[in-house]
C-alpha cells in the first residue's frame, strides 16, 4: 500500500486556505456544527471548550481544527479534530487515519475526525482500511462535509455566520454569483456579528466569491430594491476594498503625473510604476490639459 506522506511543503496558496478555515471553524466553532452536523451539535458541552491545535504536532496540523470538549450526557472528555482539504489526494484516507493515530497517543481520548472538502472534483472518501486477503486489520471512518455538493439557496435563511461565510465554497452557478452575494449580505445584516467577526465573515467570503465590476454594478442595483438596502451600505468593510484599489491608483497617477512633469518618459514610467499605457495617456493628456 502507498505511504502518504504527512511533512508536506505547502504553498502559499494553501497555507492561506488553511488558515482562512481555520480562523473561520475555530471562531464559529459551535456554529458550523449546527449548521453542518446536527446530529453532533446537541451533544456536545459548549461551555468546555479547548482548542489543541497549537500545542501538538504544529508542523503537522497547523492548518487543521483540534479541540477538546466534554459530552453533554456523560461529561466525558473527547476531542474533534477538523481537517480542512482544498485539493484532491487520493490517499487523503489514509492521512485522516495517520493523523488520528498522533491524536490518539498523544492524548488518549475518543476522537471525533471531519474532513472538510472544499474542492469542486467529486472525490469524497469517508474510510481507510487496512487489510489483508486472510485478515483485516482495522477499519477507520471518518466524518465529511463535500461544501462544492451543498446547495446554497439551503443555508441562506440560517442566519448562521459560519453558513454565511461558506456559502462562497458551496455548489452555484455562475451567472448565480451575484445572487448568492446579495444573500450573503442580507445574511450579514440579519445576524449583526461584531466588527470583527463580521470582518472575518466578510474576509473570508471575498477570498473565495469576489465580483467583477460588472457584477458589482448589477448587484448594487438589486440591493437598492431590497428590505435592506439601507443596512447593507452601512456595512463599513462592503466596499473597504474598493476604496483601497482607488487610493492605489490615484497614487500611482499623481506619481506619474509628477515624473511627466520632469520630462521622464512614458515608457519608463509604465515601467516603473506597472501603469498601463492607455492610463498613462490618459496622465498625459491631463498634464497637457494643466
């Protein structure tokens, strides 16, 4: 059988998605499983709860979710372990598994193992066995949650921030993106989470649904007709980014505008300062204009 290798060199672009879910779970810990596994959610104490992820095995699970809690009915301690999985790997199974068996002799608690899939391939395996043609060894299940074959239209009425926010990794169609924004947003309004979650939640819906200009504009003509409207822009952090890109290039402008000024030339000037040559003629022209 293939050994799946547990110290693997991530990419930047990983370690972002890591920490995004990570960030997301374990601040609506309690959330996502209310929404995601329901089954789950009563049963658990909320009030004793401790998050391990940073204590053991960091270089192996710095991205994942371990936290140690206690059963409402027996008030026995056990932990769940979230494994958040951009990509697909085909021997993923057997890293649940791996990770389980660390978790275990670490702390010698029963373990409850989720795999979040946030890929769009269909790949979902749930088990890893070991075993042999005269033998079987061990099987090992774990749970998991597919975002890419949820619906989103199914969570809008939730109100539930850490849904509101996963809403950008579920299953829609592309010329759905406007609609599911506006949900989003409508959901952002009816849950009022402080500053900063809602700048998490925000944070982490941009980085994976982030309109064009021509969307926006379609969007901010639909919110003019909702219920809404008037909570929605008041949202501080809607259009923070926005603002941000617009300062960048006016700043760029101005520093053009001054190098034409010295007589530098518009190519050294694209160059240096990554403008494209329609805005520089564009700079150009105002500064014969002035």
């Amino acid at each position: 059988m293939p050994h799946a290798q547990l110290v693997m060199e991530k990419s930047p672009l990983y370690t972002r998605h890591d920490h995004l879910f990570k960030e997301l779970i374990q601040t609506f810990f309690e959330e996502f499983l209310e929404s995601f596994f329901p089954k789950i959610h009563p049963l658990i104490n909320f009030q004793e709860i401790s998050f391990l992820s940073e204590e053991v095995f960091t270089d192996l699970l710095e991205g994942d979710v371990v936290v140690e809690t206690k059963l409402k009915s027996t008030d026995a301690v056990m932990i769940v372990h979230v494994e958040p999985q951009s990509t697909q790997q085909s021997h993923f199974h057997e890293r649940m598994y791996q990770y389980l068996s660390m978790l275990y002799q670490r702390h010698r608690k029963p373990i409850i193992p989720i795999a979040v899939f946030s890929y769009k391939e269909n790949w979902e395996k749930n088990q890893y066995i070991m075993a042999f043609p005269f033998f079987q060894v061990l099987t090992f299940n774990y749970l998991t949650l597919h975002l890419h074959k949820k619906n989103w239209r199914d969570y809008i009425t939730s109100d539930n921030p850490a849904a509101a926010a996963l809403l950008s990794k579920m299953n829609y169609k592309e010329e759905e993106r406007v609609q599911v924004k506006k949900e989003f947003l409508r959901m952002i309004v009816n849950m009022q989470p402080d500053p900063a979650k809602e700048r998490l939640i925000y944070g982490f819906f941009e980085s994976y649904l982030k309109l064009n200009e021509e969307e926006e504009e379609q969007l901010m003509e639909e919110i003019k007709h909702m219920d809404e409207a008037d909570r929605i822009m008041e949202i501080p952090i809607s259009y923070e980014e926005k603002g941000k890109e617009k300062g960048r290039e006016e700043g760029i402008r101005r520093v053009a505008l001054e190098m034409l000024r010295k007589g530098t030339a518009i190519d050294f000037i694209a160059r240096s300062n990554q403008v494209k040559q329609k805005r520089n003629r564009g700079v150009e022209a105002e500064f014969v204009r002035n």
